[in-house]
C-alpha cells in the first residue's frame, strides 16, 4: 500500500512539474513576444523600455510659438527690406507685438545695418558704445558701426567716433560720459523712435519711405 501510495504522489508530482514547466514556457512565449513589441528609448527622462507606438516627442510647455500672422509678415518683409528689419529690432527691444528680446533685437538691427540702413548702422554704434542691459560696451564693434553710419553722412556718427576710438584703447575713459549717454540717448531713442512699417488695412506699409 505505501508503494502505491508512493507512486501515484510520484506521479502527481510529475504532473505538477509537467504543468509548471508548461506555464513557464507559456509565460516565457508572452515575455518574449512582449518584449517584441518594446523598444528601449533614452531621453530627459532616463532610459526605459516602452511600446513601440508609444509617443516620443512631447512640446515643452515653454516652447517658442509659432509667429502671429501679422508678425510672420513683418518678418517676411525684413527679410526683404532692412526698414523693416530695423522696425523688427525696435519692436523687440520695446516688447511692442513682440515679447521683449535684446537678442533677437539686435540680430534684426544687425541685419538692418548690415544692408546699409543707416539709421541701424548709427543705432548699433550707440548701444556698443554704451551697452544695453546684459550686454556691456563693445569699444570695437561700436567704431565699427559708426563708421559705417559716418560713410552714410551721419553727422551725429562722427561727432562719436573719436569718443569710441578713446574708448577702445582704454574702456574705463569717458565711462561717466558713456552711462550718461546710456540714460538719455537709448531712453529717448526707446521711446520716441518712428517705425518704418505700420500695419494699416491688414497689411503692412511703408509710412515712412522714400
């Protein structure tokens, strides 16, 4: 009787095994398929295993916007016409339509001066003269410029040129002169300076073109 009783617990121990080794593989098999479908993807995050049709991109909520219509076409227009980057770089530097950006303001008046504006080229040697919020005086840069707005017969360009000269042999000369100029010139230029473009029957057109 206790062999027989030994034999079938044998035999249903067996079984046992048999059905575990079997839900093992069949686990296994849906490990693997599982597994088939991830992809092993790296970014801000850290690593992970995700599925295949998972999203990968997400638009930071900080993200630039894609520009107003109105704004694209003024854009459109500096691209062509420097009046209208110089207007651009205004704009940026008062926040007007536009979020206030030195950097991009000064890009856009690069490109105005670059192209010969000069009004631009006159702009860019005061505030390298004098510098603008983060960015210090540039003694360089700022002859540079006025000598371009001077080329152009910018009477005021060439009264600064000596000043920018002295300026950039030693920075700390006429720096009381320079901070005054900061104060006075770039507020009253900030606030009183025309545009070229204004935005008139839902188009932009040059009011002040000659």
């Amino acid at each position: 009787m206790k062999a027989q009783h030994y034999i079938k617990g044998a035999g249903r121990a067996l079984a046992l095994l048999a059905c575990t080794a079997l839900a093992c593989a069949a686990q296994a098999q849906s490990t693997n398929t599982a597994d088939a479908k991830l992809v092993r993807i790296c970014d801000d995050s850290g690593c992970s295993d995700r599925p295949m049709d998972s999203a990968t991109f997400d638009t930071p909520a900080n993200a630039a916007q894609a520009p107003s219509p109105r704004l694209q076409a003024l854009i459109n227009k500096a691209e062509q016409d420097p009046r209208a980057a110089y207007d651009l770089g205004l704009r940026y530097f008062r926040g007007d339509g536009v979020g206030r950006d030195s950097y991009k303001a000064i890009e856009w008046m690069r490109s105005a001066g670059d192209r010969g504006l000069r009004d631009a080229q006159l702009a860019l040697g005061k505030l390298y003269l004098t510098g603008l919020e983060e960015m210090g005086a540039d003694p360089i840069e700022a002859q540079a410029w006025l000598a371009k707005a001077a080329a152009a017969g910018s009477a005021e360009a060439k009264q600064l040129l000596p000043q920018a000269a002295r300026a950039k042999n030693d920075e700390q000369t006429d720096y009381a002169l320079r901070e005054k100029q900061r104060k006075t010139w770039y507020i009253l230029w900030y606030r009183s300076a025309p545009y070229y473009w204004g935005w008139r029957g839902n188009t932009w057109t040059c009011q002040h073109c000659r």
